[in-house]
C-alpha cells in the first residue's frame, strides 16, 4: 500500500489539529435592552388626568380642535373645563344633580340619561347590527394630560359628595357640552402663542 497519508485516516503523530474558527455571533458584543427615559413622565406625573365616563364624541371634538390650532389636546380640555366651571361658578351654567334610581349616586342627566339611553341603543344595535358594537359611556377611559393640579382639585371637590355628589364622567361631560357650544357660538376663543416646538394657549385670569 502506498505510504501516501489516507485522508480519512488517524492523523499522524506530532500533529496538531487545525483550530476551530470562532463564532462570528460569539465574538458580537452583546447590547442591553434599551430603556426607555421615564423621566418627563415622573415630573409631569401631577399634569395627568384620567376620566371614566366622558362623552367620547365630546373628547373626539376637543381632539380635531387641538390640531386644527396645533395645540396639545390636555390644554384645550383644560382650557374649555375652565370655561365651564367659571361659568357655573357665576350662574351662568346650572348644574343641578337630580336622583339616579339605578345608581346610588346623583346624576346631572335625568331625563335624557346619557348612560341609560347608550346602554338601550347598544342592546337595539346589537340585534341589528352583530359587527358594530357600542360601548356604553362609563366603560370609556379618557387620558389627558397638561392639567393643573388646581383644576384636577376643583373638578374632583365638584363632582364628590360635599358638592354635586355626581359621577366625576358626568361633570366632566356637561363642563365640555357647556363650553363646546359657547365656543361654536363665537362667544370665546382660543388664541395659542407660539413654544419651540409647539403651541400653547394664552393663559386667562377672567373669561
């Protein structure tokens, strides 16, 4: 047999193996998880409020509203809830609450119950209609932000037992009704001045 070395064969003595090419993806350092910078959101943490039971096709009107003026859409809702509680602070907007038979509560909707006439035409739409659904106004869920803790204190005494005693949604929704249609009307406006990146409105002392 030839002395020629088989390839498949033992290697011969005094060798040494050829060494194994590393691991491109081993030698790749490894990156850490990328964290998000909560900072801003802890120091403006007292500037957000969240809602139960406002009217969304109110909320969606203060929303087309804030970007038509280029303005965040927490200050317009600030601004037209301000209106709405100057106005009930000088008798110009009543806000008499009136017993829920089906709620412990009060409520500022007696006769035309908001949350009572949702919760019917959801119950007719679903029998017509199975694809579109309703949902019923205390189940929305509504988050804005740039509000002053001194209005967020005024809305919440307004709407607990020693004032209206009425669900916080509801109050919030009559303030908004109120201003949306005294803003339709003409009888105010909204005048945003110019930030670095944005608008702001011009704060008011009087309405």
């Amino acid at each position: 047999m030839s002395d020629r070395r088989n390839p498949f064969g033992n290697l011969p003595p005094n060798s040494t193996p050829n060494p194994k090419p590393p691991d491109i993806y081993e030698s790749l350092p490894v990156a850490e998880p990328r964290r998000r910078n909560r900072d801003w959101e802890r120091r403006h943490q007292n500037q957000k409020v969240v809602y139960r039971g406002v009217d969304p096709r109110l909320t969606l009107r203060v929303k087309t509203i804030a970007k038509e003026i280029n303005v965040r859409e927490g200050e317009v809702a600030r601004f037209f809830l301000e209106y709405g509680l100057h106005a009930y602070g000088t008798g110009k907007l009543d806000l008499t609450p009136y017993p829920n038979p089906e709620r412990l509560r009060m409520t500022l909707f007696p006769s035309t119950n908001q949350y009572t006439q949702q919760e019917k035409k959801s119950s007719s739409t679903r029998k017509t209609r199975k694809k579109k659904m309703n949902i019923p106004f205390w189940k929305v869920i509504t988050t804005w932000r740039n509000f002053s803790p001194e209005v967020k204190k005024e809305i919440s005494d307004l709407a607990s037992e020693a004032g209206l005693g009425v669900p916080v949604g509801e109050l919030v929704t009559a303030l908004l009704r109120f201003s949306l249609k005294a803003y339709e009307k003409d009888l105010f406006k909204l005048e945003p001045i110019a930030e670095v990146d944005n608008y702001k409105l011009l704060e008011r002392g009087e309405f």
